[in-house]
C-alpha cells in the first residue's frame, strides 16, 4: 500500500485507469495483475475492436496498445482512436516487441505518446505510466492556462508578439498572437508586417512614433508609448505597446519581444476624467480647479517677462430672483447662454492643460486666457497679458455690453446684468489668493452701488470690506455676550386715553455706541444670524412682560417683528410655546409683526404658521401696510388681527391730499375686513389730529415716546398724564372730556 501514496498524492484520491488492449492472454493477464499490484485500475480488452467499443464505458485515463495483434492491430486501433472526439489527447503506451526504429517511428505516426519494449519489468512499466500520466496532465494543465490566458487577454483586449531583427540588421520578423491580431483588426490567420502596421498610424502621429521607434532600436531600450492607428474598418483607436529587448548569449540585441492593448475606452475614460476635473460640466468652462493652475502659470510667466495680469470677477445681478421663479431649469439654460456670451469676450482656449502649456510655443501663456466658472452665477476672466487697467477695463465693457441683450429662456425674454470686479498684478496682488480677494472686493464695491457696472479694486474698498468683516465678528460675538437689548416704544389709543400694548425694537449696545437696526439687521438676515437673534427677541419679550405685571401690576402685549424665515420654521409654535410656559406668560401677551412685503413674497410658505399660531391664541399684525401691493384676494382670507399704516403715508398727513386719501382707504379696508388698524411714526399734532379725522384712534410714534429702555419705559408709565403731554388732544379729538377722565382716571394707563 505504501508504493500506492506517492501516485495516489501525486494525482488524486481514485487510482487512475488503464484501459489493457493485448490478444495474448497469458500476456495480459501477467500485465494486469503487475498493474493492478502498482496502484492502477485496469480494463482489459483482448482486440483492437474491442477496446474501441469499451471507451465511452471505461473512460480510461491511459491505454497500453499491444503492437501486433491479429485483425485492427495495435497501430490501426491507435489511429481510429486519434480520430474519436475527446480523445485526440488521451495518453498511449504502445507495447512492442520490436525494437527497431521502423516500428518505433511507425507507433509515432500512428499518435502513439510513447512506446515500451515487452518485458517483465513491471515497475519500469508502472514509473513509464506515471510519467505518462503526470506528462498529460501538465500538458492539460498548459492548454487551460492558455485558454485562460486567451480568454484574459481578449477580454482585456490584449495580444503579445516577437520582433527578431535580420542577419542583415535592415529589417524584422514581427510575430503576432492571435489576441494580437485582433486588436489591430486581422484575423487568426492573417499576417501582419511592422510596415503595414506604421501605415495605419495617422500621418500626423506617424512621424513622432518613427522617431521613436529609432531611439529605442538604437540605445535597446524599454518602449512604451500610446499610439493612434486606423484599422481596416476605419475605426481609430489607441493601442498601448510596452516592448523590452532579448538577447542572446554573447550580450548581442536579437529583438524584441512585448504585448499590445486596445486603450482607447480607458483613455476615453481617463480624458472625461480629466475633463471633469477640471470643466464646469454645465457650461463646459474652466473650473475653479483649472483656473487657479492658469493664474498660477500666467503670473509665474508674467515674473519673468516684467508685464501684468488682470483678473476679472464677474457676478450676475439678481440672478436668484430668475431662478427661483423661472426654475432651475430655466436658470441652467441662462447660465449656459450667458457663459457663451462672456467666452467670446475674450480669446478663450481650451486647449490648455496641466503639464503641456510650454509645447505649444513661446507665446504659449497667452494661450491661457480663458473665462471659467467658479460656482452659482460667478464667473472669472483671466488675462495673461495687458498692457494697463484700460486693457482690462475694455474687456469688462465688453462683456457688460453683451450681457444687456435680452436672453430667451423660460418662455420670455429677460436682461441679466452683471457686476464686474478687477484685480492686476502686481499692483493689487501677487499671487492668485491675492487677485480673488481684491476683485471679490472690487465687485461687491459695484453691487453696493447700483449693480450693471465694473470697478478696479483700490485700498479704500478693501477697508470698507474689511469693516463690514469685523461688524460682522462682533454680531456673532453680541448674540454670545448678550449684547442685545430692546426698547420699547408705547402704543396708544388715543381715544381711550390709554396705552394698549408696546413694541419691542431690537438695538446693539456695542461697547459705548448705540447700533441702530438699520446697521446691523439687515447684515443678520444676510448671516442667517437673523433667526438666533429672533429667537432670543422672543424670550426676551417674554421675560419682560412678565416683569411687568409684577412691577405695573398690568400685562402690556409686546408686539415684536419677526422674519420671514421665522413663520418658516416648523418648530415656530413649540418655541413660542417654551418661552411663554418659561415665564408663565399668556399667548395673547406677544403680538407678532411681519412685513407686508415679505408676507407676500413669502406668502405660500407662512399661512401654515399664521393658522398654527391664531389656534394658540397668538395675533400677527402685519407691518408697513400699503407699501407691498398686497392681494385683496388673499387678504380677505389671511389669519392676522392688525394692519399698521406705514410711516410713509403717515408722514403725508396735513401736507398732501393724496396722503390722505391713501389713510382713508387703509383704515376702510381695515374695517371691513374686521381688523385693528394702528398708524406708526405719528410725531406731530397735526398726524395725530389728521388720524382721529379720519377714524384711526390706535397710534406710535415720537409724538408719545421714542423707543427707551426697559426702565425707562416703566418711569414713562409711572408719569404719563395725558393733558400735560398732549394738551391739544381733547378738541383735536373731540372727546368728552369727563368720559375720557372717568375711563382712566386722568392718567394715561
């Protein structure tokens, strides 16, 4: 058993089967038995005919042929069994007892692997087996790596091949495989010269590659290159060849031998990539990746020729309002028309990539001039060259001029004007970072002012950018310091002789100076510090209300002004909720106030939070009323309580019949749709008599008390009389002055 291991580990758990064909019995039953000792299986077949039957059952894994048998002897069986499907390769021992070189050369042509001379020497016929045996399966194991191979270098669409130089040195054998074959487009069986090969190389590539080829030959170096070819149908495509040199034993160049590949999806790949990495993929310009690396090159080039550079930053003028309206659709369509527009500004290329601007001459920087996107509605113009600012400042016209035709899109036509900022090196930067920060300054310069122009950057814009910087830092760091505080100003109803609630004005104490809302509210919005700071407005309002019940023993309803982007909020009434509960103030003791301008721009977004709020009990009054052309429509149908008439109508009282006219139709509308009607800014008599005229009883303004502080608010309270701080009151309002006596007690409550 142990003779048995060896094979038995060698070729796998079941021993391997002979299939025995010998008309001599003796003979075979001796072989047999021999065989069977040394670990085989064995079939016997007594004739040629016999075994040809037995093959489909035995499925043997070799077969030893006796040479000389009567009828189909051992040469004839072996050629009908070369000619069997699946067994072109099985292994087959022919025994002879003949050992001449006629009969030996006759097995072989028979397909015969190997012939053995008869003899008893049964382990030298076992070890030829085994060597048979192991033979064949390294032959099978090298045809399935092949075909794997084969397979491999299709699907990769690869080919190896052999080039052997001349006796002469003037020319080659080029050997293709197959795989090689087809990836320039030949068949299995065509062949393929170096020549034919060079011909289907584009003449314009043809003459680089030659050259190269030339080099290489030359030094025996390694080749590898990407080159073009035309195939027989047509077709371009990139093949890859990688080569190294052989040699022969006394160190001498014999050829070359390598492997070709079919490139081209992967350089088609590789170039999207590139092209993706550094294009806008909307507009197909450079992107702020690609730009960066052209400044960077245009202003090293500049360095040394001693020119400038100007760099132009270029911002669509309310472009949101566009996009938001028409869509976004709509708005991609504009940015493409409009990248068209400022690419034929200037002498743009897209030729230019990283690592191959020096090939293309030594004007080869001003082939950096481009415009590319930075991202939004932002553009950026470079120019590698220019004389002056005049030189930029022509381009920047041109480009303001080409933006002032009307543009298509979403069904009508629109003008889209832009703001242009612009930096030169080396006066206003040295490197890119430079460049961009002073022309962002220099457009945001233009937008201040009016927008649709083009502004060279100067220091005094970089300081005004830098104070709106530290406004800006110091805002964040009020909201952390609590640097806020309100004032209140008093609303009255002048008819009743009392005060009925107040209004919270947000101010910033920043250090010793007083910030108006004016400075610095419209900067929050901006920020989005906007809604913290509206956050702490409604503790804070909160919070005072409650310390007036127990300090006045009355509850005075604080109106105060809230964003847009408040009624927005999905969590608005459980804030609300928490900053009342807080204090264990009532809802009805907030009045919140927004903009008639914003209720109507917004208008979709807040008539959730307006009918969430009105369930809770909490009023909204809308502020500025008449300057925001309000729907009628939507106005009717609107949970608010209040409408308050702007200041600017109030203002015309007493000096413009219009004004006038205005107030009355306000106050008219107010009451026919059952809503409080309240005139703010009333800072003389004559508004205050003009209002009561027309039926407006409820008013603020400086006529009562600017906006004061919390404790100075509650001192107003403390010494408000009516008849000293209003004498004309009474025959301005025609009130009976014992009723107005007796409902407060002569004292403004």
């Amino acid at each position: 058993m142990s003779s048995l291991s060896p094979f038995i580990d060698d070729h796998g758990a079941e021993p391997p089967k002979v299939l025995l064909v010998d008309d001599d019995e003796v003979t075979l039953m001796l072989t047999a038995a021999a065989l069977r000792d040394h670990g085989f299986q064995i079939a016997e077949a007594a004739s040629g005919e016999q075994a040809l039957r037995m093959l489909a059952q035995v499925a043997p894994d070799v077969i030893v042929l006796d040479a000389l048998m009567p009828g189909m002897d051992g040469f004839a069986t072996c050629e009908a069994l070369r000619a069997l499907p699946a067994f072109e390769n099985i292994p087959v021992l022919m025994l002879t007892g003949l050992d001449d070189d006629a009969s030996i050369n006759r097995a072989y042509r028979a397909g015969a692997t190997d012939f053995f001379v008869k003899s008893t020497q049964w382990s030298l016929l076992s070890g030829r087996l085994r060597y048979l045996l192991r033979a064949s399966r390294m032959r099978l194991d090298l045809e399935r790596h092949k075909a794997r191979l084969g397979r491999a270098q299709d699907l990769a669409k690869m080919g190896s091949f052999d080039w052997r130089r001349s006796a002469d040195g003037r020319g080659g054998t080029l050997l293709m495989s197959p795989e090689g074959l087809r990836v320039f487009g030949f068949g299995p069986g065509e062949r393929l010269g170096l020549h034919t090969l060079l011909r289907m190389v584009p003449a314009e590539s043809r003459r680089n590659f030659v050259r190269l080829l030339r080099g290489v030959l030359a030094h025996s170096s390694v080749l590898a290159t990407d080159v073009p070819v035309t195939l027989p149908d047509t077709r371009l495509r990139i093949v890859h060849v990688e080569a190294e040199p052989e040699y022969n034993e006394h160190g001498q160049s014999i050829g070359y031998t390598g492997i070709v590949q079919d490139v081209t999806e992967r350089r088609t790949a590789e170039d999207r990539i590139k092209h993706l990495a550094n294009f806008d993929p909307l507009t197909g310009l450079p992107n702020r990746h690609q730009l960066i690396w052209r400044t960077e090159r245009a202003l090293q080039h500049a360095r040394r020729m001693g020119h400038s550079v100007a760099l132009l930053l270029i911002d669509l003028d309310r472009f949101k309002n566009i996009n938001d309206t028409l869509g976004h659709t709509a708005g991609d369509e504009l940015l493409i028309e409009v990248a068209r527009r400022l690419r034929g500004c200037v002498r743009h290329s897209d030729q230019i990539m990283e690592g191959a601007v020096e090939a293309v001459g030594p004007a080869w920087h001003r082939k950096l001039e481009a415009v590319g996107r930075l991202g939004g509605d932002e553009f950026v113009a470079l120019l590698p060259e220019v004389g002056d600012q005049r030189d930029a400042e022509r381009v920047a016209q041109r480009m303001l001029d080409v933006m002032r035709e009307p543009i298509f899109v979403g069904g009508g036509e629109w003008v889209v004007t832009a703001s242009i900022g612009i930096a030169m090196y080396p006066r206003d930067g040295f490197d890119v970072a430079d460049l961009m920060r002073n022309s962002d300054v220099a457009m945001y310069a233009v937008k201040n002012q009016g927008k649709n122009a083009a502004a060279l950057y100067s220091p005094m814009l970089a300081g005004r950018g830098r104070e709106r910087l530290e406004l800006e830092s110091a805002l964040h760091k009020a909201l952390e310091r609590e640097d806020l505080v309100l004032h209140y100003q008093p609303k009255v109803d002048v008819r009743a002789a009392r005060v009925v609630g107040v209004e919270a004005l947000m101010r910033w104490q920043r250090g010793a100076v007083l910030v108006p809302p004016g400075d610095f509210i419209p900067l929050a919005e901006e920020t989005g510090l906007i809604v913290p700071m509206s956050e702490w407005l409604l503790r804070e309002a909160a919070r005072q209300v409650k310390a007036w019940q127990l300090s006045l023993g009355q509850s005075l309803p604080i109106a105060v002004n809230m964003p847009t982007r408040i009624f927005e909020r999905s969590d608005l009434v459980e804030r609300i909720h928490d900053a009342l509960g807080h204090y264990g103030v009532a809802p009805s003791s907030l009045l919140l106030e927004i903009t008639e301008n914003n209720l109507m721009k917004n208008l979709q977004d807040v008539i959730p939070s307006l009918h969430r709020l009105t369930e809770i009990g909490i009023e909204v009054s809308v502020d500025d009323f008449g300057t925001g052309y309000s729907s009628l429509a939507y106005l009717g149908t609107l949970p608010i309580s209040e409408v308050k008439i702007d200041k600017a109508f109030v203002r015309e009282l007493g000096i413009a019949q219009k004004g006038a006219a205005v107030v009355a139709a306000i106050i008219a509308l107010a009451r026919a749709l059952g809503l409080r009607v309240i005139a703010e800014g009333v800072e003389s008599l004559r508004q205050l008599d003009e209002l009561h005229r027309l039926g407006c009883s409820l008013m603020q303004g400086y006529q009562f008390s600017r906006p004061v502080p919390a404790a100075e608010f509650e001192q107003w309270m403390r010494d408000a009389q009516l008849p000293r701080r209003v004498p004309q009151l009474g025959s301005a309002l025609e009130l009976d002055a014992a009723d107005a006596a007796r409902a407060a007690g002569g004292r403004f409550v």
